[in-house]
C-alpha cells in the first residue's frame, strides 16, 4: 500500500503545483531504502557519504537535539522568519518553506503548526518522517547532494540544518538552494562546529585531551571521504545578500549553575553520547576495532568528567536578490 503524502519526485515539478508530478513511495521502495551495518541501519544510497545511522536510536538522538536547539535558536531568528513567511510575502503567491535533510521532519512539524497557511516540503534519503502529516506539510524522498527537483524560485525559505555530513561540495549545494529561493527569500543554514572548546578560556586540548583526539581523528576521516567542513563561508553565492551569522555555545554536561542551562547541558551531553556511539560503524570502516574503542572510551569519559567544556552552534541567515 502506498504511504500517504510521503512522495518521490518523477520529474521536476511546475510552479503553480510542486506535488503535481510525484507519485507515492511504495512499502517495497521504502525497504530498499535502507541498509543494515554492524547492527544499524543508514542510507542505502551508493553515493550517500553521510556517515551516521538512520534508525530509531538515531532518530530519538535527533529528536531531542531539535527540542535542545528550539528554545535558544528560533528566538533569534524568529523575527526573519516572520518576514519572510508572512510580512514580506503578497497574496498572490503560496507561500513555500524547504527543510533540506528532513531527517524526522520535527522542524517542518513545529512551524507547520505556526504557519497553517505555508505549505511545508521536508527533503531528504531517507523515509523516516511521519507517514501522515498535517495538510499542509508533504515529506519527499530525494538525493539532496544532485539538482532538486523544483523548479527557479520556487520557495520564500529553505532551510538546512545539520547537512554537512553529507555534502561533499558546499558551494554547489548552496547554489542549487539559492537557484529555488524567490527574490527575497531567506536561506537559513545551521551547523555543529566540530571541535570543542571550553569557556573558562583554558586550553582545551589539555583540559580534554582524549576528546580533542577523537574529534581530530573524526575530522581526517571525514575529510577523506570527501564530507566538508561547515564553516560561516559556506554562503558564497552572489546571488545571495545581507548574511549574518548567530553563534551560540551550548555546555556539554551539568557542570553550568543556573538550573536552565544545567539541564540543557545534561540534554545535550546525552546526544553527544549518543553521537559518539552513531559513529561505530564509520569509524570501524577506517580503523581496527580495538582503536575505535579506545577513542570512543577516552571521548566520553573527558565529556562526563570534565567540566567548562562547551559545543559551538552557527546559524546563517541570508537572502536571494
């Protein structure tokens, strides 16, 4: 049985209706999108270099990273989003959001409730948002990394966040999301830096040693696959104006002393947990098993014993010409 608004583009779509030219995933297609390694599930897609599982443990994870990042982040751009969905938008036209790498779709959910006269796309590999979504939001199955499946100026905001991993050329990606961005419209990219630092202004590298050498080590491996590294020069298309960047630090543990950010610190230390072990199965690709081990023990024992240690969060606002 075909799964109700969660479709696959079979070509590109007009302007006027951009559900027009796809059809249904089946149940069978749904299975060939996954392949299990090492006890997990990712990506089936040859091309795919994202290197984390796709399953329900890392789907939890993801989950309760947006509910970690939803109260600090949206509030700083809650101004912009308003512009661009609903101030700044005329009549005339259905106003049009994009969440590039979807993931479990909980981003798309959330402003879906907000904005009930927006239409909501969600893009990604991979099948794993809900199979029925509110009226107006639609779920589409697609390789992000290639030529989407819209046509110019075809939404008033897209969005990425946490995409890096996946992407092996920025600067095309960008320009693909700039190509079906209206004039006007708002580009909103977010990124994890990956290293982390503390905020008492020691060295890091001695206050965590074990954790700097597992994210060092993260980092060759990912540069050699290909993955980018996300940075604030990720929006380099002339297409695009009025960039600004928001940069917020988040505590990786208990250790901070008001009570609100002492329980966003144990959150988000238990997704960095869960982070740390998504990567086994990569990790084991490239390195003998008894290594990752070692690496993954020394990472999590530095960020539950170690306190002052800190995560950096970029977001990057821009717009279309």
């Amino acid at each position: 049985m075909a799964i109700h608004r969660l479709l696959r583009p079979r070509v590109r779509a007009s302007t006027d209706d951009l559900s027009a030219n796809l059809i249904p995933v089946a149940d069978d297609d749904i299975t060939a999108c996954f392949v299990e390694r090492r006890g997990r599930l990712f990506a089936s897609q040859t091309r795919c270099i994202y290197p984390l599982p796709v399953d329900g443990w890392e789907q939890t994870r993801q989950i309760e990273l947006h509910w970690i990042l939803r109260p600090i982040t949206l509030a700083k751009s809650a101004e912009k989003l308003r512009h661009a969905l609903v101030d700044g938008r005329s009549d005339e036209q259905q106003v049009r959001v994009l969440d590039v790498g979807t993931g479990t779709g909980h981003w798309v959910l959330d402003l879906a409730k907000e904005f009930p006269d927006v239409a909501f796309y969600g893009l990604d590999f991979v099948p794993i948002a809900t199979r029925y979504p509110p009226p107006n939001v639609m779920f589409q199955v697609h390789d992000f990394t290639e030529e989407m499946p819209y046509p110019p100026e075809s939404f008033d905001l897209v969005h990425a966040r946490l995409v890096s991993l996946g992407i092996a050329d920025m600067e095309a990606f960008v320009a693909e999301t700039t190509r079906i961005l209206r004039p006007g419209g708002l580009l909103l990219t977010c990124e994890w830096s990956r290293t982390i630092s503390t905020n008492d202004g020691s060295e890091v590298s001695m206050r965590a040693p074990r954790a700097c050498a597992f994210l060092n080590c993260l980092r060759d491996l990912l540069q050699a696959r290909g993955v980018v590294h996300p940075s604030d020069a990720m929006i380099l298309d002339r297409r695009l104006t009025a960039v600004e960047s928001a940069v917020f630090q988040f505590p990786i543990g208990g250790w901070p002393e008001d009570p609100e950010w002492k329980a966003i610190g144990l959150r988000y230390l238990y997704t960095l947990t869960e982070y740390a072990r998504s990567l086994v199965s990569f990790l084991e690709e490239e390195l003998p098993v008894d290594a990752v081990q070692g690496l993954i023990e020394g990472f999590l024992q530095d960020i539950h014993g170690k306190d002052s240690l800190v995560s950096t969060y970029i977001s990057v606002h821009a717009v279309r010409l």
